[in-house]
C-alpha cells in the first residue's frame, strides 16, 4: 500500500473489527461467481470482508501488510491462510487466483503496481473487485456526523471522481446495495475512533472530536437517548475484467 497511513489501522485492530461494517452478501454474490479455485482478499484487515466470502463459499486467501491487522484476522478465522504482503507485492504465484478482491482498501494503492500485480496474479478470465461501504447522508444526523469527524480518503474517493484502476483491467460492471446497520452509541464512537483521520490526529483533535460525538448522540432529535438505531449504508462494488 502507498501511503503510511493504511498501516496505521493496526493500533486499533479490535476496534475496528468491533465497529466497522459488514459487506451485504448478495451484492458481492451479484459480482463474484461461487467457483473453484481461490479469492484473493488483498488488504484483508480483520477480514470483515473476508469473512463474508467464506460464508459464501469461497476459497479466501488474505493478504494484509499490517502485522496486528493479520494477528486479529488470524485469530477471528484461525483455519484461514494469512500471508504477509500489499496490493503492489502479493506473495502469490502467476495466474493462481480467479478474483483479487479489494474491501475498503483501493484508496490507499499504487493505482499502477497494483493494478500490474492483480493482472500478474489473476487466471485468464480472472477478475479484480474493489469494494466501498460508505454511509448514506439522506439521514441529517448522518450529514452532521460526518461533519463533526470528516470525510475519510474513501469517501472523498466515491463520492468524487471514483477509483482509477490502470491497464489491462477496463470496468465491467458497477453494483451497489442500499442497506441499514443496527448500531448503538458505544458503535459510533468506536467507528470514529478507528478511522485514519482520527488516529493520525493529534490527542488535542482527538478529545476535539470525541466531545463534538457525544454532543451530536445527545443533542440529536433523530438518536437522542435512543439504546440502537439504524446507521444508512450504500456499498458500491466495481468489477473489472481484462
């Protein structure tokens, strides 16, 4: 990965595996075929995504630079094979994988090795899918949310120009799904907490955030005193092929 900060998630591995969201399984079923052979899940993390491919059949392997990413990814799935390496270096032979499959994790690359390396590692009629849970701002207190902590890397990505993947992948389909997550206010602020603004903050914008959060969960109409409540979520899955 290119920049520092995708490797700054570690000191937070727990967190994030607690807080962060899911992928909806049938829109990654709408994108990636059940099949034989194995599913690169590049930039696994915790494997909240990979996980999901599991569940859905796949034979997963994870590649994650972070050593407490992969050591928290390895203890929620024990059985799976967890292999130090990046988007632009996967340990992985030539033409062995049928999907690398990036989730929450494309914005940080090298567009032009990684996209190099996917095609390297990918069968003929293999297929690169990248992956984006981002919060759905239809809902006033998600807007004031985000202003309150700020758009992450991912967000500005989506919501702008959108991913750039470079030769020879060219965009096959876009899918997204539309979806709700049960949430409580202790979810909120370990969301915040494990977004890379907020670790890469200095303690002083740390404290600045976490007061302006618990202002926004007791003073907003639409959450005010309320124990769960419905965080919007739009995944956006992208697929190319060669």
């Amino acid at each position: 990965m290119s920049d520092h900060t995708s490797t700054s998630f570690g000191q937070a591995a727990a967190l994030y595996d607690q807080s962060r969201p899911s992928y909806p399984p049938e829109l990654l079923n709408r994108v990636l075929e059940t099949a034989d052979g194995p599913v690169v899940d590049c930039g696994a993390g915790t494997g909240l995504l990979t996980r999901v491919l599991l569940g859905l059949g796949h034979e997963v392997v994870a590649v994650e630079p972070d050593p407490l990413m992969r050591q928290q990814l390895r203890r929620a799935s024990p059985q799976l094979t967890v292999l130090e390496g990046s988007a632009e270096s996967m340990p992985l032979p030539d033409a062995s994988a049928r999907a690398v499959v990036f989730g929450q994790a494309w914005h940080w690359v090298d567009v032009t090795a990684a996209s190099r390396e996917a095609d390297r590692i990918l069968t003929s009629g293999g297929c690169l899918i990248l992956v984006w849970n981002i919060r759905n701002e239809g809902a006033g207190w998600v807007r004031a949310l985000t202003e309150v902590m700020g758009r992450s890397p991912a967000e500005s990505l989506i919501l702008g120009p959108g991913p750039a993947v470079a030769a020879p992948f060219r965009l096959d389909r876009l899918e997204t799904a539309d979806w709700d997550r049960v949430v409580t206010p202790e979810t909120i602020r370990g969301l915040v907490r494990s977004r890379s603004p907020y670790l890469n903050a200095i303690p002083a914008e740390q404290r600045r955030v976490d007061a302006a959060v618990d202002r926004l969960l007791a003073e907003h109409p639409a959450i005010q005193g309320k124990v769960q409540f419905a965080l919007p979520y739009r995944t956006y899955a992208f697929r190319y092929t060669r």
